[in-house]
C-alpha cells in the first residue's frame, strides 16, 4: 500500500479525459492530511470540480474518466466504486450549486444524508440536536420548504446534510458562489467549526482565494489542469503576488505564467512550484 498514515488523502499524478479524447487535469498531485484544511484555488474552468469529482467518482455521470495515475482515500485506491460506495466510506462530497430538495423542509433535507446509516428514530434526533448545534439559524427554520430559503441557508443545509453522513472527510466545490459577504464568512466559520470539532479533513475547491485560505492549512492553485503552485495558507495569503499568479500582470507588465511561478518559488521557499514532471514537490 503506497498511502502515508498521515494523509487521509493521496492523489498521484492523475490524468482525467472527458469522452475519452477531452484533458482535464494533467498530472496532478496532491495531499490532505488527517484533521487538516487544504484549499484548492483557481478560477473557471481550472479542474478544481474534475479533481473533486476524481475523488468522489461522481466521473463517470459526466464520461469523464481517470486514465492514469493514483487516488489513495483512507488507505484504498479509489477505482470502480460507486459514489455510494465513497459516501459509506466516510467520504462526502457537496456539489457546487447549493442542491437541496426544494419541496422537502430543510429539517428532511438534513435527515436524508443520514439514509445510509440506518439509524433509528431516537438516533436521528440526537444527530439532528447536534448538527443544529452547528446551524443555529437552520434550527430555527426546521419546518420551512427548502426551495424558500435563501441561497446561503440552501449552502449550509447542503453541508449540515452531508454532516448527517458522519463522514471522515469532505469535499466542498465552491460553497461562497453567490452569496454575500456576511454569509460567506457564516459558512466558513461553521466549515472552520467543523472540522476542529469534528474533525472531518476538508478539500475545499473555492475561487475566493482570501476566505478560503483564512480557513484553510494549505493551499494549491490550480490552472487549466494543471497545480502550478502550492504552499502553506499563511504564505500564500501574505503573498502580494498571489494575483499575479492567476492573473500573469505585474506592474512591470504582462508576464509569462510560469516566470511569475519561478520567480515566487526563489524568492518564497515555503511555497512550491509544480511546472511538470521534473519537479516533485507536492508531499508535505
């Protein structure tokens, strides 16, 4: 078995091809150690919910397909199961878009990701006691239709019914999309919550690069299937030139991607750049 004891999740140089011709990621790597926070950053289009789904196996639903490399979850290589099979697992993932049965309440919204558990009646409510612990303002509206809350109570009900699952680790893709400010940071802090109390390990696919990784141990950025740079959460908020990183425009002008890389692993050692196979650097 290749999987360190350390890390509850291991992805090796994997590729993925949609329809069996279309790339979407190119050797990517990366690892989320046990009980810890780690952030994947880019913006559309960049492979953050490919990866995510990799993991999940929620692929096949869309003819995508790992061709190579490795996903160790747990200390078992993610091949042919089903997503069902992962969430039995302990992994959980919650899908970008806030998909909550809108006709149900949001009190059997949270009930139904306890489904595979097969927990009884009194069970139930001591695991509902204790999410809402988490979700005040979901206690209060227990008994209000799903599809009238609003976009961030329909976010929070997505991640307290993935809760309910009692997983070991979760993927988020892209839980701030749409909301504003003041819920943004809600939903964080209850993800922040959850994961020191809880400790459920989180992979965090977000393009709000700055509460993503306030909340988060480490971080990678990702770019049209590729990780191109990754490091510390601290180092890469303090960073100036994060921006540039995305974006390749300084003040001295437009740059090349990959100089800006080059140019930040020299002068930051902490981070670590990933410009192809020559450079292995993604264990921490």
């Amino acid at each position: 078995m290749t999987s360190n004891s350390e890390n509850i999740l291991e992805i090796e140089t994997i590729e993925v091809v949609y329809d069996g011709v279309i790339a979407a990621l190119h050797d990517v790597s990366l690892n989320v150690p046990r009980g810890s926070v780690v952030a994947l950053l880019g913006g559309n289009g960049a492979g953050k919910s490919t990866t995510l789904k990799s993991i999940s196996t929620m692929l096949a639903s869309e003819r995508g397909k790992v061709v190579t490399g490795k996903i160790i979850y747990d200390g078992f290589e993610v091949k042919n199961q089903r997503p069902a099979e992962m969430v039995s697992m302990g992994l959980v993932q919650v899908l970008e878009g806030r998909r909550c049965f809108g006709h149900l309440t949001v009190e059997e919204n949270i009930i139904a990701g306890a489904y595979s558990r097969k927990l009884s009646k009194a069970e139930i409510g001591d695991e509902l006691e204790k999410i809402y612990s988490y979700f005040n303002r979901l206690k209060d509206l227990r008994k209000k239709q799903s599809g009238f809350t609003s976009g961030g109570e329909q976010q929070m009900i997505a991640v307290a019914r993935a809760m309910m699952a009692k997983p070991k680790m979760l993927l988020l893709d892209e839980p701030s999309m749409g909301l504003a400010p003041q819920l943004v940071s809600e939903v964080f802090n209850i993800v922040k919550k959850l994961n020191q109390s809880e400790g459920v390990s989180i992979l965090l696919a977000e393009q709000n690069t700055n509460i993503a990784l306030r909340n988060a141990d480490y971080g990678y950025i990702i770019e049209t299937g590729h990780v191109m740079l990754h490091g510390k959460a601290d180092s890469l908020l303090t960073n100036d030139k994060v921006k540039e990183l995305y974006l390749g425009i300084s003040k001295q002008g437009r740059k090349n991607f990959r100089d800006v890389l080059r140019q930040e692993s020299e002068q930051h050692p902490d981070l670590h750049m990933q410009l192809g196979q020559t450079e292995n650097t993604t264990s921490h």
